[in-house]
C-alpha cells in the first residue's frame, strides 16, 4: 500500500528541485501550476480552449488569460466555492453562457477584459453577489441588459471602457448601492440620459470621456450624492446648461470638459460663470476649454475670449436699442411736422374760404 501511495505521489508532483511551491498532495490539470501555500493556479498562456477540469476545489486565484477559451460554458467552474480572483483576460471570449459563473458565491474579482463579448446573459451576476471589482473594458458590447448586473449588491468597481456602448437605459446599474467607481469612457454614448445612473448613492468616480455625448438631461446627475470625479472631456459638448450642474449636492466635485466642439456665445459664458461660483463645483480644466464656434474665435481659449463675448453682445444689443430709438424718435418728429403742417393748410384753406365768400 505505501508503495502504491509513492507511486502515485511522484506521478503527479515535480521534482522539488524544479518547483519547490509546487503541492504534491493534491492532484493539478497538467496544463498548469498549482502553489499549494498561495492556493494559486497559473494557467496563463497555455494555448487552452476551455477551462481544464481537475482544478483544486480549495483555489482561491485562477489565472487562465492569454488562453483561446472561446465562450464559458455553463458551470465551467463548478466545484471552486473558495475561488476568490478569476483571471479570464485576454482570452478571446465571444460568448458567456447562461449560469456560467454558478457557485462562484465567494468571488469578489472578475476579469474579462480583452476579449470580443457582445453581451452579457440576464442572469450574468445571478452567483456573483461578492463581487467587488468586474473589469470588462476592451470588449465589443453594443449593450447592456437591465438585469445583467442585478446581483452585484457588493461590487465597487465597474470599468465598461473600450467597448461599442450607445445608450444605458434606465435601471442597468440600479441597485448597485456600494459602486464606487465606474468607468465607461471610450465608447459611443449621446446622451447622458435622465434615469440611467439612479441609485448609486455611493459613486465618487463617473468617467464618460471620449464618447459622444450631446446632451446631458437636466436631472440625470442628481441623484450622484458622493460624487467627487466627473469627466465629460472629448465629448460632442456645445451647449450646457446651468441646473444639470446645480443639481448635484455634493461636498466637492471636480469636473473636466476640455476637449469638446463648444459654441462659445454669451450664453455659455453664463453658464460657465455660474459654475465657476459654485463653492463645491470645480471645473479642473477650465484653461483648456476652447470655442470651436464661431470661426473667428476657434482654437481660442473660453476663459480668455469670455468676457468679451458678453461685451460684443452687449455691444450689438446697444447698437439695435438705438437705433430702434432714433427710428422711433425721427418717425415722431415726421408726425409732429406732417401734422403742424396739414394744420397750417387747413388754416390757409379756412382763411381763403372765408375770403371769396360773398358778403351777407
């Protein structure tokens, strides 16, 4: 019996002059290193095309980038209660299938990122209510299902970036109490639409630079309560209003907008001017804002050009009012001689009148 104990330990474990850390006592998919003191298992690079079977049940990181895996099956990691990190980059997923990540009750960080997803099943985080940090940035999804994130009660870290988004509809990331940060620059956004980022009480980093953003509604920020960070840089920003800033109730955010085709007028200068003024809003690249309209002022920067946009419309407003005045007044003065000088006739008619008429 000791013999066949032996047997079987050196069939599955290295030479320990080769990998000292390697365990010996518990049986690894040949593909890959498992640390026994780390309950780490590398799988990275091994030219895969679905996840191994055999993994230690007590693995607590799995590194299985740089693999050609494809899609995730269901339950592809069935039996892993202890898995803490799942390392999926760069792994040329197409497709996750429904429950793929089931039993996974333990995990708190999941990457995806790098891979060629073009959407998410509607039970995506059914099992994944530990999770802290989902990276999902540099994939193809052209949207986001309103139930995909349902059960992500503890996640606090979200980065969509990189990815073929056009809209976020309202709901997607309701729920998510504790999301702290969140990450969509580099994507086709046009509207910040009003209902699409409720119920993040906790967010402090939003990040929508370089998409295509338009319009932002009203309300849509009001509801960011700690919101400390929001970039809106290299957007299709031209126009802003006043109360979409005002209504965020914050202690302090810190806000970037450089980049956009701004139509500088004094209306945007108003605006501006107003949020300058407001204790706890802080445009941090105001230096950097400049006018893409009108032509004559392209390129040149708004905190220069600003004061006198105001003035050369007031210029041109002082310039209308007297002119409507002279108008006015030369049309008055018209009457007043056109009616002294009727006047003057009637009385010249009267005078002649009374002057040819026989006496009686």
């Amino acid at each position: 019996m000791f013999f066949i104990l032996l047997v079987l330990l050196l069939t599955f474990c290295s030479p320990p002059h080769l990998f000292p850390t390697v365990a010996c006592l518990r049986l690894c998919p040949h593909q890959c290193l498992c640390y026994e003191h780390t309950d780490l298992v590398d799988c990275h690079g091994r030219g895969l095309d679905h996840v191994p079977r055999g993994l230690p049940h007590g693995t607590w990181l799995l590194e299985l980038g740089g693999n050609n895996l494809s899609e995730i099956c269901t339950r592809a990691f069935t039996g892993l209660w202890s898995l803490r990190v799942l390392q999926l980059a760069n792994s040329q997923i197409q497709d996750i299938q429904p429950k793929a990540f089931f039993s996974l009750s333990y995990l708190e960080k999941l990457d995806l990122s790098w891979n060629q997803i073009t959407s998410l099943p509607a039970d995506f985080s059914s099992s994944l209510s530990a999770v802290r940090e989902l990276r999902l940035q540099h994939n193809n999804l052209y949207h986001l299902s309103a139930f995909s994130f349902e059960y992500l009660d503890n996640i606090e870290k979200l980065d969509l970036s990189h990815n073929h988004l056009v809209s976020v509809g309202s709901g997607v990331f309701r729920g998510l109490s504790r999301l702290r940060q969140l990450y969509m620059h580099n994507n086709r956004l046009a509207v910040v639409h009003q209902g699409s980022l409720d119920m993040l009480p906790a967010l402090e980093v939003l990040q929508l630079s370089h998409n295509n953003i338009s319009q932002i509604d009203t309300n849509a920020l009001a509801s960011l309560y700690s919101l400390a960070v929001l970039a809106l840089e290299g957007n299709n920003l031209q126009h802003l209003k006043f109360k979409t800033f005002i209504s965020l109730h914050t202690t302090a955010t810190h806000i970037q907008l450089a980049g956009n085709p701004w139509s500088c007028d004094c209306d945007l200068h108003r605006v501006f001017s107003k949020i300058l003024h407001v204790r706890h809003l802080h445009i941090d690249d105001y230096r950097n804002v400049t006018c893409h309209d009108p032509p004559q002022l392209a390129g040149s920067s708004l905190a220069w050009v600003d004061s006198q946009l105001c003035i050369a419309e007031t210029a041109t407003v002082l310039v209308i009012t007297v002119t409507v005045l002279v108008t006015v007044v030369a049309a008055v003065v018209m009457a007043e001689r056109n009616r002294k000088r009727n006047r003057g006739k009637n009385w010249d008619t009267e005078s002649q009148n009374q002057s040819q008429s026989p006496p009686s």
